[in-house]
C-alpha cells in the first residue's frame, strides 16, 4: 500500500506490471475508463480475441537449421557491470511497450544479414494479423505461466499491440547494432519497474515463437525459428545486463508525493510532486508515471521545469477522453497523495558544448519540456538565440503562456510566438516557414504525434539536418512505417 497520504474507498496496492511508455503527455493512447471492481481477469483464452488454445504443441520439437542457437534456455547470470556514466534513458513494459529510439538514427545497413531478412519476412506476414498476433500470445503467456499475470495490467486493452510496436521497431533496426542495442538497453532499464526478472525472459521468448510461428505458417521452417531464437537470445541478454548494471545505480522506481495541484482549465492541470529521494535528471527528459487509482497503468509526462534546487518536480497533465491515469490526475489527485516516478528517460536534452541556436516548438501540454529548455539555456547562463512557438488549436489552450512570456520578458535572447490554429488558420509547422532562416538551429519537438511528424518535415524542408532535430517520438514514426 501507499502508506501516505489520503485513504480514499477502493485504493489499491501498487504492483509490478508493465505499461508502456510514450512522452508526453498521454494524448496518443486513449484507453476505455473501466470501473475498478469491473476489471476482472478470467482464465484465457476468454478476455482474448484470439483463437482458443488448445495446448499448443511446444515451439522447438521442430528439425532444425544446421546453425540454430539452443532455444530460449535461461539467460546467462549478469556479469558485474563495468561502471560508467550515462544519461538516464527510456524505458517499457515486459511486451515490449512504446519503446523509444534516440532522434538521431544511422543509416540502414545496404545488404541485410540472413536473419534480419528472415525476422522482416515474418513480420511482414503478421502483421495483417496483428490482433490475432498478440492475443494468442498473452494467451500462452498466461495459460503456460500464470505466475507471470500478476506483472500486467488488470486491463489488458492497450497492453496488447505494444508487443508488435516493439518488434516492428528491432525488426527495423535488427542490422544496425548501435541503435539497437541502445534501444534495448533502454527496455532493459525500464522493464525494473513492472519486477521483471532474468528468469522470466525465456517464458516469453517460448510464447512469442509459438505465436509468430501460428499465424506465420505459411512462411515458418526451421531457419526460419533458428533466426528467431539467436534474435531474441541476444535480445533478452542486452537487456538483462543492462537492468544489472542500473541496479547497481538506481532504485527501480521512486515514490512522490503530491504537493500542489493547479488546475490551469477544466481539463489541464499543473502538478507538483515531491520524491522520496533525489532524482537526477535533465531539462526535456520526461518519466513514467503510475497512480494508486490504476495499479500497474503507467503513462508518461514531460518533466515541466529544469532540475530545482529545492528537489521538486512539476508535470502538466490534460486529461484527455477515457484517459485513465490523465483523469485521475487531472479530476482527482490532490496533495498527500502518493504516485511513483520510473526512471527519468529521454534525449531531447541541451548540448551546452555549442552556441547554436535554438528552434523549439510546443504543441498543447508539449510546451511543458520546452519550458524546461529555456530555464536549462537561463541557468548556464548562455545568451544563445531561443525561438518557441507555442502551438494551441485555441485562445483557451494557451493554459501557460503568462510563464511564457514572463521568462521572454526577463531573458532578451528569447522570443516566444503563439500559433492559435482558429485564429490563424494555420497549423503549428506551417507558422514556422515564415520565419528564420533555421539551418544553423537546434530544432526540439514536444506536442502530439501528427504535430511532430509535420514538424519534422517542414524543420527539414526549412534545410535543418535530421541530426540537428530532437523529439521523443520515434518510435511512433517506426509503428507507422514512415
């Protein structure tokens, strides 16, 4: 249980359990607000979509290719990590939910290697069926381990596309090492605070193979299920040695208490949280966050402010239509309660190595971090050129424009340009090409999905190289195909 703060009917314990991850500002995934007591979890295959199981017969009893790596066994006990220093970084949920990509992605490897042609086949194949997918999977899951339940949600609505998203994404970005193993990592990190342990890698590893190898059929042999196995063996090894190592250097997940609450509109509030211990991060990072109302739901917030010296941590929070954790915050949160903070994650941060100046755009509750960025930019003292504009669709959206403009008033290398979309009739990334020039900028991106797509296509058009361009969205382009 909490332990603090208010006892309201009906509060439950926390629990580990995967959720996904998308910054900012939980606008992307509308989940159906479900009463409490109506979440009741029955035996599958009932609450899934997929077909019934007969007891699959087991995914490795198949001949196989001449090279195949021995199938899911468990993973190799961690080495001591080697110590280093690293900016915190994304995480996910044990399927795999809305992983995140640094902005800066390298180029695709020109000839793919066998097994990333093989992994990109099957991926091809399901994805027509991705519901069927997916449901079958947590089906077998559960039905072969129940033990493993626990660690999701009661409500397994969202949590159920998110493992094609993930794969989609290493799939992509099977053939370029860095990117990926950077990616994994981050899942690694993040998987700490649903409780997922080394020795729940190969149950999943087993139940993904009987899933794919289903509703992939007409493709599936023996090479096929050897480039799985090799594929997610290293996998799941990357992410257990990096969940090691940021044990050794930060708790899985952080408790806070709510200590002020304001509410800006009906439907967007300002929330200030105290943590029970320090928590480093940096300007336009963002975190994960879970309620006491919705045990196991995590969503993500843009940290609203630079690092404090009083330790404080404030969020902007718009609840949006059947937002589950959004609502909670926004219509019944009040100080004294308690929520948890994952590990902050994200690399839409200040390089302050170089003078270049900064093009910032902020869409709805996306200003958030980008408020962030100009305190960062005022407190290192720079005089570099700081451009925001502010994008809203109303005059009522504006909820945080007097801060705006009160920190344009007292810092003269920053200009701050609302875009009201009713007013202008022009959307955010169009206002942006009457200005400028922009190519020796430093573009940031906060806002919904749609809005960074554009943006990034007209920063580009405007002649802003892709690695001069920072969001935390990518992955939403990779689940897309764009």
């Amino acid at each position: 249980m909490f332990g603090r703060g208010r006892t309201d009917p009906g509060r439950e314990q926390f629990g580990p359990g995967p959720q996904p991850p998308v910054p900012a500002q939980e606008q992307r995934l509308a989940e159906p607000r479900v009463p409490v007591q109506e979440q009741r979890f029955h035996e599958p295959p009932a609450p899934f979509d997929g077909p019934r199981l007969p007891e699959p017969p087991a995914p490795f009893d198949r001949p196989r290719s001449p090279e195949p790596a021995e199938p899911f066994q468990k993973p190799r006990s961690p080495e001591p990590p080697v110590s280093r220093q690293a900016p915190p970084v994304p995480e996910a949920g044990p399927s795999g939910p809305e992983p995140r990509l640094p902005a800066q992605r390298s180029a695709p490897t020109p000839q793919p290697s066998p097994d990333a042609v093989l992994i990109r086949r099957t991926m091809a194949e399901v994805g027509p069926v991705a519901d069927k997918v997916t449901s079958y999977f947590y089906a077998l899951l559960f039905v072969r381990h129940p033990d493993l339940r626990p660690l999701f949600p009661a409500a397994m609505d969202t949590q159920r596309d998110r493992l094609l998203k993930a794969l989609l994404t290493a799939a992509e970005h099977i053939d370029n090492t860095p990117v990926l193993v950077d990616y994994l990592q981050n899942l690694g990190r993040g998987h700490r605070k649903y409780g997922t342990r080394p020795e729940h890698y190969p149950a999943v590893g087993e139940c993904l193979i009987g899933s794919l190898s289903r509703f992939a059929s007409a493709i599936w042999d023996a090479e096929t299920e050897a480039a799985w196995v090799r594929a997610y063996t290293t996998i799941s090894q990357v992410m257990i040695d990096a969940a090691a190592a940021d044990e050794l250097r930060a708790p899985a997940w952080w408790y806070a208490e709510v200590v002020a609450h304001d509410l800006r509109t009906p439907d967007i509030a300002v929330i200030t949280v105290r943590p029970d211990q320090p928590y480093p991060f940096l300007a336009g990072q963002y975190t994960s966050l879970e309620t006491p109302w919705w045990p196991r739901i995590w969503r993500h917030y843009s940290f609203a402010s630079a690092p404090r010296s009083d330790g404080l941590l404030s969020f902007h929070v718009k609840a949006v239509p059947a937002g589950w954790v959004s609502n909670a915050l926004v219509h019944r949160a009040r100080p004294g309660d308690i929520i948890r903070l994952g590990p902050p994650a994200g690399s839409m941060t200040v390089d302050h190595t170089t003078d270049s100046g900064l093009l910032c755009l902020g869409g709805g509750t996306g200003i958030a971090p980008i408020k962030a960025l100009v305190e960062d930019v005022a407190e290192h003292g720079e005089r570099r050129p700081v451009e925001v504009f502010y994008g809203a669709r109303t005059d009522h959206d504006l909820y945080d424009i007097d801060t705006m403009l009160r920190l344009q008033q007292s810092h003269p290398w920053l200009a701050v340009r609302p875009v009201v979309d009713q007013r202008a009739h022009l959307h955010l990334p169009d206002a942006v090409r009457e200005y400028g020039p922009w190519n020796e900028y430093d573009a940031y991106l906060s806002g919904p999905p749609g809005m960074i797509r554009s943006g990034v296509d007209a920063l580009r058009a405007a002649g802003i190289p892709s690695d001069r361009i920072r969001h935390d969205s990518v992955e939403e382009l990779v689940a897309a195909g764009d």
